[in-house]
C-alpha cells in the first residue's frame, strides 16, 4: 500500500506541478502587471478595513484564518528540509515562488469571493463552488471536494499533531498521550463552536504566534549581525551556482527551494480561497488582494525567520543528491523539527527548544483548525441541497480522533495519502484558475477603475458579463429595493 501510494505521489509531485506552479505564477504577474508590486500598500490597507457580520467575517480574520492554515510545521521543519537537500540557495528560490505565488494567490482568492454562496446563515466558497459555476463541470467540481474533505479532514492533521507532541516531548519531555488528550480538547471546544469561534481564535492566535517567531529570530540575527552580509551573499550566489561549495547543487536548490516553497504558503493549491470567500466585503478583488500578502507573510516573513536562524547561527546541514555530507553544522539530527530544536538550543541553552516546541504548538494547531474549516466548507458544497446535519459532526468527531492518533503514532502511508491529497488538490485547483483566469482579472481591472474614480468599489457582475455569481446578483438586488424603498419613504406627501 505504502509503496504504491509513494508511487502515485512521485507523478503528483512531479518537477512538472513545480513548473506549473512558477509557471502560472509568472504568467499571472505579467497578465496582472505585478500587482503583487504595484497594490502593497492597498493589500496592507485593506487587512485592517472592513468588519464581519452575521453571516461572514472581516477581511483581517479572513487572513488570519488563511494564515493559520498557510503557517504550520512546513515554516520550520519544510525550510530545515530544503536547506538540508538543496543548500542555502533553496531559500531564494523559497522566496522567488512566494512573489510569484501572490498574484496565484489574487486569482484563486477573488474567484472564490465571486462564486461564493450563503449556506445557511454563513458564507460559503472555495474552488468546488467555482469549478461548479465558472466552469460548470460538476463531476469535477466534487472531485476535488472529496480529495479536499479527506486529505484535510481524515489525513493531514495527523502529520501536524505528531509534529506537535514529537515537539514537546523532545523540549520537555510531555507524555505524548497527554499532548493528545489536551489536544482533542482544545480542537474540540473550537470546532463544535462553529466558523465565528474558529475565525476569533485565529484573529487572536495567529498574529501573536507570527509576530513572536519573528521577533526571536530578529534577536538572533541581530546577536550575529556582523555575519548577515555573508549570510545574504551565500544565499544568493547558492541560488544561481556561483558558489564554490554549494553551487554543484544548483538543481536541488532549485527544486527544493521551489517545491517547499510552493507546500508552505499554498498558492495556487486551492486551501486559501475556502477562509477568503467566508470575509464580508464590498468588492471581491479586495479579498484577492488580502490573501496576496497573506503568502508574503508567510514565506518572506514566516520561512526566512527560520532560514536566517539557521544559517547566521552555521546551525545547518546540507547533504549531496549521493548522500555525501557537504556541510555539517549540527551532528547526530535528521532534518524535521528536532532538527530546528537542536540547532536553536546550541545557540540558546535552555531556551531554543523550548522556544522551537511552543512555536510547533501554535503553528501546527492552528493549521488543523484550518483544516477542519476546509473540510467543513467543502461538505457544505457537496450537501449544501440535502442538509443532512450528521456529516458535519461526524467530520468533527473523525478530525479529532485522526489528531488524537497522529499525536500518539502517525503511519507512514497517513503522511503519503496526505500528500496525494494535498497534491491532487493542487492539479485540479490550477488548471481551474488558469481557465477561469478572464474573471479575475476582469475584476481586478474593475477594482482600479473605480479606485481611480475615487469610488469605494462595489461589485456588479452583470456589469461585467460575469454568469453564475449569484450571491452579487441577489445582494445588488435587495440593495436597489431598500434604496428605492427609502427613497419613496423620503418623498413628501402632497
């Protein structure tokens, strides 16, 4: 089973999902004239705008909710990974994905805000809504709700909460049957108290756990300043072959630094349009702007705090594609979080893997919530006719039980069925942008517009020549009644 599944995942997460992924990142940017470049400041602007309502969030908890799936065990023990196979250069081409990835990010995001649907009193939405109605191909559209609903619901939380325990034995020596237990609680209290909980939990989570991991990485940059030019240097002349010890590996860190890069902030993968659709806004170009900076954070923030730690410090290792070491800056440690946890308690006795455990803790956790809200989102499309109440519970019922088993002992073949998953979204996800790219940037250009014109924007798509945005239609509908009711309301009486 493992050794066909391994099989599978060797064609999914082929050098050819890498090109595509880069590959539709660029021509995005070119179709979109950067505006990964040209919108920063109104992508900054717009996090902070906007408030939630009955049934949708505010941009800000959008992002954090995108955020706390988007940040977890890859931003610590994905950046060791690539750092290790491909050498400080992966780090740049980390980075050259991500600028790239955020104009993935707008497409994928405002489609998700344009095909959204309110299910129930709450919003609803994601790449099974608009392959449904942009495309209109069902069967392909419930395809990928499966593939979603088990890699996120059934598989990958697992992988996070072993991280977690795994984490917190090594730093502290937690039991990880209690580390399970704990867990389930915690998930338990937040899932079962619907989007609105999940959504406040990230708001007020997210950011500090961020910050805070950044904060300590600043520090140990800063206690190694004098070293950070080289640091710099080596990472780009790594990047491009032209360093005497690393650049024989220049295709490792190319691919390495691509295909972690691409599995740490998810552009394009098709998990950040689900949190994006649920935000209350006016315009849905807006949430695709949000979510833009949102792999920023991410990969430029999130991944180089790690990156910078470990190789400021000369805490790393990089191994040949022959299993020859190249460099060996930590002894005796496969490359994974203990790996991290190692390399930052030789820096900071008493404290690095402390530090490095609780970072895991947050990270990780977060993402499992966000994992369940996909899962959540994408048995709502498929049930959003029959309403059948019980496949919600019995989703959080099986999303704890798989946290609670991964923390005790995850299977291999639970790792490889969560990458299958994760990777068969991705396929589907792409192509889908890719042919329903027309709609986003119609928006975008309709968002400028009215931006140039000193309008707050507000969305038409029968404007616009957009079919099948139903939500926009009824919205704009009940808006032209209640203006036009207030109106015959203010008219004097003769």
């Amino acid at each position: 089973m493992n050794d066909l599944v391994n099989a599978i995942n060797g064609i999914i997460w082929s050098p050819a999902l890498i090109a595509l992924c880069l590959g539709v990142g660029l021509y995005f940017s070119l179709r979109s004239r950067f505006l990964q470049v040209r919108h920063v400041r109104e992508m900054t602007r717009l996090m902070l705008e906007g408030k939630s309502s009955e049934q949708g969030v505010s941009s800000f908890q959008a992002l954090t909710m995108t955020l706390a799936g988007r940040v977890g065990t890859g931003n610590i023990a994905g950046v060791a990974t690539a750092i290790t196979f491909g050498g400080p250069g992966a780090v740049f081409w980390m980075w050259a994905v991500a600028f790239l990835g955020a104009s993935s990010a707008f497409v994928e995001s405002t489609l998700g805000q344009v095909y959204k649907e309110q299910i129930g009193k709450q919003y609803r939405g994601g790449p099974a809504f608009y392959i449904e109605k942009g495309l209109g191909v069902k069967w392909y559209a419930w395809t990928f709700a499966i593939a979603t609903v088990f890699a996120t619901g059934l598989l990958l939380p697992g992988v996070q909460a072993n991280s977690i325990a795994e984490g917190l034995k090594t730093a502290v020596g937690i039991d990880p049957n209690v580390t399970a237990a704990v867990l389930a609680i915690a998930l338990a209290f937040i899932i079962f108290g619907g989007v609105k909980r999940i959504a406040t939990f990230a708001e007020l989570v997210v950011p500090f756990m961020a910050l805070g991991y950044i904060v300590v990485a600043c520090v140990i940059v800063f206690l190694h300043i004098e070293q950070l030019p080289a640091v710099i240097s080596l990472i780009i002349s790594s990047a491009f072959g032209l360093d005497a010890g690393f650049g024989a590996i220049i295709g490792m860190a190319i691919m390495w630094g691509v295909k972690r890069g691409v599995y740490s902030n998810e552009a394009g993968q098709g998990t950040g349009p689900h949190a994006s659709s649920a935000a209350e806004v006016s315009h849905p170009a807006k949430q695709g702007l949000v979510q833009g900076f949102s792999v920023y954070i991410d990969t430029l923030f999130v991944c180089s705090a790690t990156a910078f730690m470990l190789l400021i410090t000369g805490q790393y290792n990089v191994e040949a594609p022959n299993g020859t070491q190249m460099f060996v800056g930590v002894q005796g440690v496969a490359a994974g979080p203990g790996y991290v946890q190692t390399a930052l308690e030789n820096v900071m006795p008493g404290f690095g893997a402390l530090f490095v455990a609780i970072a895991l803790l947050f990270f990780a956790f977060t993402t499992i919530v966000a994992y369940y809200y996909i899962a959540e989102t994408n048995i709502a499309y498929m049930d959003r006719h029959a309403r059948h109440p019980w496949l919600n519970f019995a989703l959080k019922i099986a999303i704890v039980a798989a946290t609670v088993y991964g923390a005790i002992k995850t299977a291999d073949v639970a790792w490889a069925l969560g990458d299958l998953g994760v990777g068969l979204m991705a396929w589907l996800n792409i192509v889908a942008i890719v042919l329903l790219r027309n709609v986003a940037f119609k928006c975008l250009r309709d968002y400028e517009a009215q931006k140039k014109a000193g309008k707050d924007p507000v969305f038409d798509p029968v404007a616009l020549g957009i079919k099948n945005a139903d939500y926009w239609v009824q919205r704009n509908a009940a808006a032209r009644t209640q203006q036009e009711s207030v109106r015959l309301d203010d008219t004097p009486v003769k």
